[in-house]
C-alpha cells in the first residue's frame, strides 16, 4: 500500500518511512541508497536531488533510468506511485 499522504517536494524521508512503515528503516534505506549520510540527518548531493523531485518525478526517473526513454514518455498513476509508458 502506498501513502498518499507525502508526494511533494522536500519529503523523501517521509513518503519512504510512510512506505515502510517505520522511520529509521527509511532513514537506513536512503544510507545504503546514498541519499542520506552516514548521521541519518544530512542529505547528500544525490539526497538533495531525489528531496527536490515530487514522488511523480522520482517515478517517472526510476522509470527513465530502467528502459533509457525520457521521463516525459510515462503517464504517473499516483494510487500506484508506479508510471506506464505512453502508446
């Protein structure tokens, strides 16, 4: 189940531990992931970029960087945080 709580920008640590179901499984997440440093508290360079993204954005990223088409080729559905390509 996803929330639909946190999807705008500056709420990577919330939407994950939304997710997950627990903060610091989210603030670990995003350490082995890079995104946070090693004091949970201070956000990387890549951390800074993915908080700035809506959770929109970040799917359609994901998506862009698995199949290499650009973000703009994918509709996002927000009930399933999960994009489809465009036919």
């Amino acid at each position: 189940m996803t929330s639909q709580r946190y999807t705008g920008r500056g709420q990577l640590i919330d939407r994950l531990a939304s997710q997950v179901g627990n903060r610091q499984a989210a603030i670990d997440i995003l350490i082995k992931r890079g995104h946070l440093e090693k004091d949970g508290k201070t956000l990387t360079p890549a951390g800074i970029a993915r908080d700035a993204m809506t959770a929109e954005e970040r799917a359609k990223d994901r998506a862009s960087k698995k199949t290499g088409a650009s973000p703009n080729e994918f509709k996002y559905n927000p009930k399933t945080n999960r994009v489809t390509k465009f036919q």
